[in-house]
C-alpha cells in the first residue's frame, strides 16, 4: 500500500498477512520530501480501514518520536525486546 506522485512511490507501507486475524507492520516509509505533512498517517488510517476485523502489530525502534507516533495510533505498548535487530 503506498501512495504514487508522477509514478513515484512517496509513502509506503508493508504489511504481512500472518493469518486471517492477526497483520504485522514491517516498514512505513515516507520520501523525505514529503514528509511532515502527515501522509504517515493518512497512509496507516488508509491500512486499518483496509484491515478492519483484524489486529496489527508492530515493532519498532525505541525512539520516542516512533513510539509516540504509533501511540497516536491507538497502538499499545506490549514489551521491549533485547535482541530486536540481529545480524545473520
């Protein structure tokens, strides 16, 4: 899902299906000259009305500017992983 300007992608977000209820948010990107104008959020609006009936999950980083945007999301915290990243 993703928003196109001239065929270009400005946002995107990519999510898995990981089974009939349960969604995980594994990106959301928006191009740095269109950001700060809440399309983010239009964006993640536009996936849970497209994902009504299901529950979304996500992690991310501990940046307080991240978990305040998905906060504002109605996104609860669940718990704080060590080892989020780790190399192959």
């Amino acid at each position: 899902m993703g928003y196109l300007e001239r065929e270009t992608f400005i946002t995107i977000a990519v999510i898995a299906m990981r089974n009939t209820y349960f969604n995980e948010i594994k990106n959301i990107a928006v191009d740095i000259n269109y950001q700060c104008q809440g399309l983010d959020r239009r964006l993640m609006e536009q996936n849970f009305t497209d994902y009504r009936g299901t529950t979304m999950y996500g992690g991310t980083s501990d940046s307080p500017v991240t978990q305040s945007f998905y906060r504002s999301l109605g996104f609860k915290y669940v718990e704080t992983k060590k080892v989020f990243y780790y190399q192959l």
